[in-house]
C-alpha cells in the first residue's frame, strides 16, 4: 500500500497527513490489479527546425503509460524529457511514429481536436505551477470545467469536492499571488484532477519547492496513481525515484531504458 | 466567461484604465467633432430648415440658400399657375448694418416674408418673447437670443438703426441662427424698406403643393415650364446648400480629418494598449491552450473583454460627450445627437475596441500550446 507510515518519519510530514487525499469519485479502494495502458508512444520521434539545422529533440522512441502506476521520466537537460511529455500531452506531433491516448492516435489530427484531448483525456502539472494569475483557487480549479461546458451548478460541486481532497479549501478564494508555491501546486493538481482524466502528465512538479512541499505534492500524485490514474512524472530529481512504479531513463534524445521500481 | 473576462481586466488595472481612457478620449473627440460638424450643417441650411414649404423656387443658379439670387416679382404668378401649386409665399431677403446705442454694429440679414402666416423664420415653436402681431409695426424685426452678444445685449424692445433706419425687437426666437450672418426675420416689406429692394424684385418664392400632389413632380413641372428660374424640394436645397459650404470652406475636410484622426488614433491606443495587456497575461493564455482551450475559446475570451472596455469606454465618453453638449448649448451652439447618431457612436467605440483586439487576437492564437512546458 502506499500510504504506509513511512512519511511520517521523513521530515516530519506526519503533520501534512489530513491533506492527504482519497481518490476522486471512488473513494479509495485502490487499484493495483489491472493496469490497462492507456497512452503509447511507438518509434515516435520529434525534430524541430530553426533556420535551416534540425534540432532532434527525440530519436524514435517508444514507452507507454499504464493506469494505477507513477512513470518517472529522468534523464539530464536537454535530453528531450519535455519533447515526450509533450508528445503524450498532445501539445506537439511526432515528426515520425505514433502517439496513441486512450485509444486515439494523435497524428493528423486538427488542433482542434488536440486541444480537446488535453482538455479531456489529461492533467497537466507544471513546474511554475501555471495558475492563471487573475482567477482565484477556486476559478482555476473550475477552468477545465467549464472548458468542457459543465454547468456551474454542477462544476461548483466537483470544485469544492477535489479542493477538499487537496486539502484547499481554506483558500478557494485566493488568488495564486497569495499563496506558497506548494499551495498553488496542490491547486494546480486540483485543476488537473477537477476533470477525472486517466493521464495526469507533470513536468518537473516538485522543482520549485521545498522538500515538504515536494513530499506532499509526491504522495498526492502517488495517491492518484493508486486510485487507477496514469501519473507520468518528468524530472532530474533522483531523490523521486522511490515514489515510481516505472522510470524512464532518457539520455541524448533517446530513451536508454527502463526500469521496474519496487515502491517502498 | 464573463466571470473570467471580469477578472482579467480587474487584474490589469492599470492598463484596463489606460484602454478605457483610450476609448473615452476617441469618443469624446469624435463626438465633440460630430457635435460640431452638427451645429454648423444646420445653421447652413437653417434659412431653409426654418422656413415651412415643400418646394423652393429660386433663381436658376443659386445653389446656396444662403446666397440667393434675384428674382422678377412677375415669376411669383408663373409659378402660382403651375397645375400642382396650391400657394405661393414670396420672400426678400437683403442685407443690412444693425447699429445700437452703445455702438455695437453687426451686419446682419433681413428676411421678409408676407403676414400674418410667416413662412420663413418665425415658427411660433421657436419664439420665446413678444408677439408676432407687433411684427406689423413700423420698424418691427426678430432677433435670436444667443445672438445677442454680438447685437449689443439687444433684448425685446431694444431700439436700434437698420441702414440707419429705426427699428426695433417685436420678437425673440431662440436657436434660429444662420452660418455667418445674423438673422433677423421680419415682413416682406420692412426687409425692402430697410434693404432699399425694389418692388420689382424678390429673392425666392417658396411653394406649397396641393393636397396629394407629388411635390417632385411639381419641382419637375416648374423647372420645365419657367425660365430662368430653379425649384428646389425643400430637402434637396438645403442638402445643396450644406454641400456647396462644406466643400467650399473646408468644414467638411477639417472636422472629417479630425474625426478619422481620432479613429486612428484611438484605433491604434486601444490596440496596443490590448496587445501589450495580452503580453502581460500571455504566460496564462499559453496555460490556457495548454490545458485544452481552443483558439476560438481564447478569442471569445478576448473579444468579451474588448466588449466590456467598449461598454464602459462608451459610457463614460457619452456622458462627456453629452455634458459637452450642455455646455456649448448653454452658448448658443445648440444641437441635438439622434438616438441613431447616439447608437453610431456605440458602434464605432465597438469597432474600435474590437478592431484594437485584433492585434492581441493575432499574437495569441499564433502561441503554441507546448509553450506551456517552456517556463
Ligand atoms: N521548440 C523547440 N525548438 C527548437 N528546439 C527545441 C524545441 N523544444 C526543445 N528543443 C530542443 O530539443 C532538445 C530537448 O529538449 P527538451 O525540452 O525535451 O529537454 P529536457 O530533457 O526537457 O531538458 P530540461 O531538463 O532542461 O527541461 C533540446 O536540445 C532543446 O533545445
Ligand atoms: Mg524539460
């Protein structure tokens, strides 16, 4: 099981413990049994063109991610972590290969129906957090909601539901300006959890904060990995490899390889 | 989305200040101008706008009211027997040097028309002193109130000299004021006495048709009939007569210069002022994308945002534009806005706000979504 005692040796976090969520929607029972895949990358590979040199971000390379496990991407700067994370978030196309998210294979496909992917299929987690800083906790954690046209009444709900679960509440009227950056990442999280999307893609979520914050953010996300969702994980931090199921060395625009992490 | 449009602009507020302010000032000065250009046009025509007939009868090439030629009295009966005429009215009109006893003199333009119905000028809805029966005493003539600056503080009774004959104010008409000239409304004969006119001559004649009659039909009957002589419906000669000053003293070009500047210019404050609120916000427009916002989503989001700066851009600006309004009112340049000048004015504030949006609109639908992950 995940949440074992262990945390509450480290740093002290036994303090952070009721933020601690349960899954969305079915309250936890987590999910270890079956892990369907729910997004391929085959032999995809990414090229940029800038005047006339093609960078390679990504050779052809080919990983997937599987519902109910933590996929931790690691790799050094420049290796092309972000160029993959992109690609599964449909924010880019391959130059060659495939890209498949829950079923649907993103070449060719308009940006239309890219942006509709995004919106529905996955949670993105940014390193700066990416609130839109206008909107207060509450607003942005609505956002998705009413992207995807869910009436008010109903989104409200779901809002105040899943800013509990991060346990936010307090500050659902906040603007992100008001608050640390390990509060605007668990808002963040509840944004990329308002719309119960099976894959939830971060790239570096743990960078800009400090240790407890990240030991708080990571147990969220391993929660959610726990209660059935692909949770990838972008990073060049070690120290988070005791939370994967799976880490993926990224080397030179190349994955290396992979691993199977027993968790702790 | 009205909610997030809301709250982008109460974010920025210096710039949404600074854009509102943008939109105030173009519309401010395109009113102002408007205003203006409103003002003048009507105190071009006002001779023909103040007179109450459906057709003008004038010599065959005057195309100015304020410029009329002369006449022979014995075109008056010519166009009396035209089929269609039910009346004819003729009018004098002469110029004149008003002198009053402080010394002020002031040029100004007799305009006679026959007893007791008046058909130029005196309109018993513009008279706010005297008493059109005293316009038949010797020397009796109506004067403006906001001309009386220029008269010498004249009032109802002031005596004065006309050409150095006495005259005096029967009457007072309020916002019956010409393009230059002053005007001072009075009989058919006491405009010959005073402007020594013969008998023989008259200015225009103005024509009222027979019930049921066409009157351009009439118009069309007069002109091919009578020589030497140009009938005018009352509409057209007074659209000829705005033609011929705009384009003759350079009315028109200033105030519609003045108006296209203060489009550009607005255009291009607003615009940048947007562009540069969307440049501040770009890194929440790329989140935007990045989490599954279509274009069109963020383009609504822009557009509503413009909308609610037009909103308050225009209601701002009318309220300046209407005090300005008062204010000159109070002056004697007295002019009305019609509700659909009112609601061009909404439509050009529209415009220039949505116009202005354009170029923030280009700079964030060309964001990439994948700027999300770039810091
Ligand atoms: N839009 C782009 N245009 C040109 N080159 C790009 C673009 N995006 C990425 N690259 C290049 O592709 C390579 C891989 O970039 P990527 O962002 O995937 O690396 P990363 O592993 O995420 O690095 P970091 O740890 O520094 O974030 C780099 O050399 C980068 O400069
Ligand atoms: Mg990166």
């Amino acid at each position: 099981m995940y949440r074992t005692d262990a945390w509450d040796e480290v740093d002290g976090i036994g303090a952070f413990r009721p933020f601690l969520s349960t899954c969305y929607n079915n309250p936890c029972e987590p999910l270890r049994t079956a892990m369907p895949v729910i997004a391929e990358v085959i032999q995809a590979s990414k090229e940029f063109i800038s005047g006339d040199t093609v960078i390679v971000a990504l050779k052809p390379s080919s990983m997937e991610l599987s519902m109910g496990k933590v996929t931790l991407i690691i790799g050094p700067s420049g290796s092309g972590k972000t160029t993959l994370l992109s690609l599964i978030g449909c924010v880019i196309y391959p130059t060659s290969g495939e890209v498949i998210i829950d079923g649907i294979r993103t070449s060719g496909l308009s940006a239309r129906k890219m942006a509709g992917i995004r919106l529905n299929k996955i949670g993105f987690i940014f390193q700066q957090f990416n609130l839109l800083a206008p909107l207060t906790a509450e607003q942005n954690v609505m956002l998705p909601l009413t992207l995807q046209g869910i009436p008010d009444a109903e989104a409200k709900g779901r809002v105040r539901k899943v800013l509990e679960q991060v346990n936010m509440s307090h500050r659902a009227k906040s603007l992100p300006k008001m608050m640390s950056g390990g509060e605007q990442q668990r808002i963040a999280i509840a944004r990329a959890l308002v719309t119960d999307a099976p894959v939830m893609l971060c790239d570096e979520p743990t960078a800009s904060l400090d240790t407890q914050s990240a030991h708080i953010v990571m147990e969220e996300l391993k929660n959610q990995a726990a209660c059935g969702k692909a949770v990838a994980i972008v990073t060049h931090d070690m120290r988070l490899k005791p939370y994967a199921d799976e880490i993926v060395y990224v080397e030179n625009g190349q994955i290396s390889k992979t691993e199977i992490n027993e968790p702790i | 989305m009205l909610r997030y449009a809301w709250q982008f602009m109460k974010y920025d507020k210096a710039k949404s200040v600074g854009i509102i302010i943008g939109i105030v000032i173009s519309i401010f000065l395109i009113g102002q101008q408007t205003g203006i250009f409103i003002f003048l046009t009507n105190a071009m025509k006002a001779l023909v706008t103040n007179s109450r007939a459906d057709l003008w009868v004038v010599d065959s090439k005057t195309i100015n009211a304020n410029a009329l030629g002369k006449l022979d009295i014995r075109k008056l009966r010519e166009i009396e027997s035209v089929e269609g005429v039910a009346h004819v009215y003729p009018v004098v009109v002469a110029g004149g040097s008003a002198r009053f006893d402080d010394g002020t003199t002031a040029g100004v333009q007799l305009i006679g028309s026959d007893a007791p119905s008046f058909r130029i000028g005196l309109d018993p809805k513009k008279i706010i002193g005297g008493n059109l029966e005293r316009m038949l005493e010797d020397g009796a003539v109506s004067a403006d109130y906001f001309d009386r600056a220029s008269l010498g503080q004249a009032g109802l009774g002031t005596n004065f000299e006309i050409n150095g004959k006495n005259a005096f104010i029967a009457v007072q008409t309020s916002g019956v004021r010409g393009f230059g000239g002053i005007f001072m409304f009075t009989t058919i004969e006491k405009a010959r006495y005073f402007g020594n006119i013969p008998n023989t001559d008259i200015s225009a004649v103005l024509v009222d048709v027979l019930p049921g009659a066409d009157p351009s039909a009439v118009r069309d009957r007069i002109n091919r009939t009578i020589f030497g002589v140009r009938a005018w419906t009352s509409k057209d000669f007074a659209g000829s007569t705005v033609g011929f000053l705009l384009t003759n003293s350079g009315i028109g070009f200033s105030i519609g210069s003045l108006i296209v500047f203060a489009l550009i210019a607005g255009f291009f404050i607003i615009g940048l002022t947007m562009y540069s609120a969307a440049l501040d916000r770009i890194r929440d427009y790329g989140t935007l994308k990045g989490i599954g916002a279509t274009n069109g989503y963020i383009i609504r989001l822009i557009l509503l945002q413009a909308f609610l700066f037009s909103l308050a851009g225009f209601a701002v600006g009318y309220l300046f534009i209407d005090l300005f309004r008062q204010g000159v009112g109070k002056a004697g340049t007295v002019f009305t806005y019609s509700p659909l000048m009112i609601a061009g004015f909404f439509f050009v504030t529209l415009f220039i706000s949505l116009g202005g949006a354009a170029f923030a609109i280009r700079r964030i639908v060309s964001l990439e979504p994948a700027s999300v992950f770039r810091g």
